[in-house]
C-alpha cells in the first residue's frame, strides 16, 4: 500500500483513496490512455474522469447482444457540465446543442443539480467535446468526484439587490471550492506542462482530496425550490425587511444515498448549524469542507458522506470543530419557514421591465420526441431571441430577459414545435421527476426515465378521475437507492429495486422538509395505480383543509393506510 508525500500510510484506505492519491493531482494515465486506439479508460482513470467530469458508462440496452456475439460491451461516456446556479448563456446553451448533435446521442439533459449532461460520447470525440464546452465558458472539472460538486441555487430570475448578491457569494463559494489542479487542462486543452522546482498543491484538497462527493444549495428565504435539506450544506439568504441580504443560515448533514438491504447505509436531511453574516460565508463553507476532509472515512466508501460524520460525532462535535478554524464566532442558526414549493414554471415579470417563462421538459430531457419537439423548438428561439437560460432543480428550463414584445413570438415558437404551456400540464406529470437510469446509469437495477412517462400518465388520469386532478402531489423516481431524483422527500417516491419492481415511499411532504418512508416493497410498476387508487380516495374524504397528499399520508399512519389499500383491493 502506499504512502502519502508526508509519510501518511494508506494501510486500510479503500482502494479509491490509493488512487486518488497517486495520481499526480487527478492526472493518472488519462493523458497516455486518450491516444490509444481503444474504446474505453482503464479501471484507475475511470475513477479519475469522475473528476473531470466525466462518467464511463456503456449502452446496457445493447449488453445482451454483445454477450451472445461474444463482444465487449458498447463503451460511452457521459459529460456534465459544472454550471453554477444553473445559469447559461445564449452561446453556452448553444453550444452543448451543437456538441449534442455532433458527438452526443442527440439530446441535452437537464440534472436535478442543475448541470447538463451529454450522453453517448465515444472516447474518441471525448476530447473534442470538453473543448467546446470550455470555449462556451464553462467546465466540466467538478462535474462528479470526490470534490465540492456543481453549487445549486434558486433559478428564479428577479432582478433586485438580493439576488445580486447571492449570486456574488456563489461564484466567490465556486472560486473557493474549485480543484486548483493543472491537470484538467493539460489534459483536455492541451495546457503547456509547467516545470518547477515547487511541488503543486491543492490548499483545500490535498492530495487525496474528499472523501466523497460534496453537495453544496443555496436557497432564498421562504422557496425551498432546491431541495434544502437533500445536501451536505445547505445555505439560505436570509432578508432584511426591505428585501436586502441580512445574512446566510447553514445546515449540514443531508444525502439521499443508500443501499439496499445495508441499513447501515441510510438518508438524512440536513440539521441547522449555524447563522453567518453575508461576508463569511465562503469562509464558513470552506472549513465545512475542510472538516469533512479530515474526518470523512476514508475506509468504506459507503459510511464516507458527511451525513455519517455527523452521526458518528454528533452535530454539537461538528459546529465546535467548525468553529475552531473560524477567526469569526458563529451564530446560532434562526427559524425557517417556507411557502409552498414554486417550480418558477409559466410567465413572470422580473421587475426591470422584462419577462421570464419557466418551460416544463419531462424529465430533463430536451429532444425531439413524437410532436414534442423540445430540442430544435429551444435552440430556435435561443439563437432568435437570446434569452439568458436558467436550470431548475425540478430539470426544467427558464428562458429570461425576454422583452414584453417578444412574448408572442415566444408562444408561437412554443405552440410550433409541440412546446406545452405549463397551463395544460396535468399536476401530476408537472411535478414529477425521474433520473435517466438504463440504459446509461451502471448502477441502476430498474428503470426510471423511460418508465415514468406511462406510469406518471395513469396516476394523473387516476387523480383526475377522483377529482383531484389539481392536487400538487410530487412523484419521484429512481432506479436505484442512491435517490439522484430525491425519491424520499417526495409526496410519493418509487425506489428501483429490480426490473420492474419498485418500494412506493410515502409520508414525505411537498415542500420537501420531510423525508418519507417505506409504504409497500418490491411492488410492480403494473400495480402502483391500484396501490394507490384507495389511498387518494381516502385522502379526498379524510384530508384536513389545505393538507397535503404526503402530510395527510404521515398523519394518519401507514397502518391506517395499509388498512384502506387491502380492504379495498381484497373487494
């Protein structure tokens, strides 16, 4: 096993750890292994890609033929973007467009961190494709790997001092938090190698760098529309009465990822930690990184996210170990209250004088599908009208900085290439989210992207049927227990657990502070509507005013539930 450069040994460190930290700040061979006339990396670059930004993937729905000719599997990789904020520029939108179209599988696909990812890159075009990306402005570096991943924030486009300034403390967070290593670009666009006597170090990193991925939110106060408590920090801009920046509250702690039949392994929400003021907050989350940095295990990959630290030690351990690198005194963290959850879907002013318009994409996929023309409907009124792009959390798209004149030719665009106003969207369909799973996902083990669409359909047809067609209940797929779609703080989640077969999660909440639980297991997509068919007919008699389908659910218990779903179904 090997040592670190100041001695440290890496005897009991998982293998990721060894690989990490031997591979000259993230390079490894993945420089050598590009010039080789070879369809996929190595097992050690595969790992280290994940940091540039890459995934190494193959089409799973071609394994079965590949096997029964005796071929390799079809290798492909996966790019995303880092995009902060998720805000995009006309000529960025554009350019993922055309990468899309030449070397991609010809879609674009909005994230629920709001990044984009291209599928179906061939190793020989992966290069090619990354410059274009960085000539567009943005970077894949930070994309996926053991780093700070893509800083989220609320999308919506209001055009007020608030907003300004937490857009200026995100991109100070962004500059902080960024690996400072060379390699990406001596790499990917062929940056000159510079020798020097001074070793090259990464002052927040190091060499082993995290010991797992790191999630970072920033939330206006009252719209918790970026999943707060989904993260390993969590930051909320709290206002002052006339509307300006009063400071930031903190939490810490939350992570969707789990395994199946580990209960080791388990979801979280993030818990409060602190209240810091406007200027401290890149300090502030910089040692909170830093913290989990030195005391994340390293050892087993799936007790390595900061949730596990702080149940390992406790948060009182975490925000005193905080502290102790701070030359501020933390504040304690203040109340939060929310509204109801808004997607910043439909038309709204901005208040300077322009327009934006929240446009639904099912599941974040912009493509050209049937009479859903997504794809050339989007990049013709891009490259007509210029408007600032947005990405939301819910993987939808907001097109801002439109002029009040331009709204019609908006429509038309829309109406023209089988756009929908989010007006006709049932409820159903317009709050639910899926994560792209087969064929792409090598750690999916059911479907999600493609399954949700019939399932999604028949729920809302079930709902409208019961009346309750205008109820905001949220749907959640994932094919797999790590919960990239945030399964569990949905009204009703559905978790993969085999093909076809999927636990049905309920008692969360709309609004996302509460996570849910395990209703029925290994339940068959086929079964779902009427699995749930008694419960939204007990919920329409039953609910409270105002009550929601998932705090109905969590008030009135799962057995009361399970007493509803059998007695109608045995009838």
């Amino acid at each position: 096993m090997s040592n670190l450069s100041d001695g440290t040994s890496l005897e009991g460190f998982s293998r990721n750890e060894s690989i990490k930290a031997t591979s000259n700040h993230l390079r490894g061979l993945i420089k050598e292994e590009l010039l080789e006339d070879t369809p996929a990396f190595g097992d050690d670059s595969e790992q280290l890609l994940k940091f540039h930004g890459i995934y190494q993937q193959d089409d799973r729905d071609r394994r079965k033929e590949a096997r029964a000719r005796g071929l390799d599997k079809h290798h492909q990789l996966m790019i995303r973007t880092r995009i902060p904020g998720g805000l995009v520029s006309p000529d960025a939108y554009i350019a993922h467009d055309d990468i899309s179209r030449r070397w991609a599988n010809g879609t674009l696909r909005v994230t629920t961190r709001q990044d984009f990812q291209l599928h179906g890159v061939l190793k020989g075009d992966i290069k090619k494709s990354i410059r274009a990306i960085n000539d567009a402005l943005l970077t894949t570096l930070g994309g996926c790997g053991d780093v700070e991943r893509n800083i989220m924030c609320c999308p919506e486009p209001l055009a007020d001092d608030l907003h300004a300034e937490v857009q200026r403390a995100i991109s100070a967070m962004v500059a902080e938090l960024t690996p400072r290593t060379a390699a990406y670009h001596e790499i990917w666009l062929d940056g000159e190698v510079v020798k020097s006597s001074e070793p090259e170090t990464e002052p927040l990193y190091k060499e082993q760098y995290l010991p797992r991925k790191f999630k970072t939110t920033v939330a206006i106060e009252g719209d918790n529309c970026v999943d707060v408590y989904a993260h390993d920090l969590a930051i909320v801009a709290m206002k002052r009465p006339d509307g300006s920046l009063r400071g930031f509250n903190a939490l810490v702690g939350g992570g969707l990822g789990r395994t199946h039949n580990k209960p080791e392994t388990f979801v979280a929400v993030a818990v409060p930690l602190a209240f810091v003021e406007p200027e401290q907050i890149v300090d502030l989350a910089r040692e909170v990184v830093g913290v989990q940095r030195d005391y994340g295990d390293r050892a087993n990959r799936r007790h390595a996210r900061l949730k596990y630290t702080i149940a390992d030690r406790g948060i009182q351990w975490f925000r005193d170990e905080v502290q102790k690198r701070l030359d501020f005194t933390l504040q304690a963290p203040e109340p939060l209250a929310w509204k109801p959850v808004d997607d910043h879907l439909g038309w709204h002013e901005q208040g300077d004088g322009k327009l934006y318009v929240g446009i639904y994409i099912e599941n974040g996929r912009i493509a050209d599908v049937g009479d859903v023309r997504s794809r050339t409907g989007l990049r013709r009124i891009v490259e007509e009208l210029r408007p600032q792009i947005r990405l939301t959390a819910q993987q939808n798209v907001i097109l801002a900085d439109i002029d009040p004149a331009q709204r019609p030719r908006v429509e038309a665009l829309m109406a023209e290439h089988g756009i929908s106003p989010v007006e006709s969207i049932p409820h159903a369909i317009r709050y639910a989210m899926a994560c792209p799973a087969i064929p792409t996902c090598g750690l999916a083990v059911a479907e999600a992207e493609r399954a949700l669409p019939g399932l999604i359909r028949k729920l809302a047809a079930l709902l409208d049927e019961l009346g309750l067609g205008d109820e905001r209940i949220s749907f959640r797929m994932s094919g797999c227990p790590n919960g990239c779609s945030r399964p569990y703080l949905g009204d009703v989640g559905f978790v993969g657990t085999t093909l076809g077969k999927y636990d049905v999660m309920l008692g969360g909440d709309f609004d996302g502070t509460r996570l849910n639980r395990v209703f029925a297991p290994n339940v068959p997509i086929t079964e779902i509507p009427s699995l749930l068919r008694p419960l939204f007919e007990s919920f329409r008699s039953d609910r409270r005013p105002n009550e929601g389908f998932g705090n109905w659910s969590d008030r009135v218990g799962f057995e009361a539930l399970r007493d509803a779903s059998m007695s109608e179904r045995s009838a």
